[in-house]
C-alpha cells in the first residue's frame, strides 16, 4: 500500500497543538506532530513530536510563510538526506515564481567543489490539514561536523588573542 502524496514530492504535513496558526518567527509550537511521506508513498516518519516556528526576516513578511522544525533529538528527515540533525527549515521560496533559483544555485555549488552546501530538495507542506504549497525543505546553517564543519572557538579562545583566534567564522548577514 502507499500513503497518499499531493504530488510526486515528499510531503510534510504537521499539525500544531490545537491546530493553532504559528503567527509569527517567536510563535513557538511544542508538541506539533509531523508526518513525512516520501519514496513515492512508500516511506512514513510518522508520530513524532517537534516544535514548530515561524522563520525568516523579509521571507517572513510574504503571504506564503517559511517556517523551521526542530526535533528533541536527531532525525534524517528524508532518507536522501546525508545526515541526520534536530533542526531543518522549510524556505517558502515565495519570491522566486519558479520555485527553483535556490535549488540550481546549490546544485551548481555542489558542482564546483565548495566544501558546505546545505542539503535541499522540494517538498509539499500541509499545515494542520491545509495544503501550504511547494516549500523547500533545508539543512539549517549551524556549526557542526556535518553542516559548517569550523572548530568553534571559546570565550576564553577570544580573550587570549593571538594564537589561540584560529578555526573558522560562520558569518550571516540578514
């Protein structure tokens, strides 16, 4: 048999407690169950508890909002995945009508050799029974071996200077 998917793509659909609307980037949901149906239906994560928010600054202000979920501990969310992680975005793409410009630019840096490029594919959201649109699922950029892989440095490391200011900078500009 196989569960029920809105189109060929994975489908992540996850429900809030109470069925409540996330509101905004702070608006944190615990206890929302998430569903992900994969491998063209074969495949369901099912059952399992995270916690949902809103995410994104300018992306946050489009009607189609992005949204992040975090797990109580790790999960490879889909199983071509390359890792497994607690948190995961879902990019709503809403200013890029082709759905795809995010997509080819890590393609093509994944081509050239650059050591991170986050791990993406597109997926179908439902949220609390309601079919959101076509999202794009993400790793989320974080210092870790198998995300931005960056020794990363202690207060103590900062206040000696010198020697000890070496390792990598993970930089964000919003």
């Amino acid at each position: 048999s196989h569960f029920f998917q809105v189109t060929h793509l994975p489908t992540i659909a996850f429900n809030t407690p109470g069925m409540e609307e996330i509101k905004s980037k702070d608006d944190k949901h615990p206890g929302s169950t998430i569903y992900v149906i994969s491998d063209n239906g074969t495949t369901l994560l099912t059952d399992t508890k995270c916690q949902m928010k809103g995410r994104g600054n300018g992306s946050w202000q489009m009607d189609k909002k992005p949204f992040q979920i975090k797990f109580d501990k790790k999960q490879q969310i889909l199983s071509d995945a390359p890792s497994k992680a607690k948190k995961w975005t879902l990019i709503n793409n809403h200013g890029d009508k082709t759905l795809m410009r995010n997509l080819v630019a890590f393609d093509i840096a994944r081509m050239m050799g650059m050591e991170y490029v986050p791990f993406c594919t597109p997926v179908d959201v439902v949220l609390n029974g309601e079919y959101r649109g076509c999202y794009q699922l993400a790793d989320s950029k974080e210092v870790d071996e198998n995300r931005v892989n960056i020794h990363e440095m202690t207060l103590e490391d900062a206040l000696a200077g010198g020697e000890s200011l070496t390792g990598g900078y993970l930089l964000e500009v919003d």
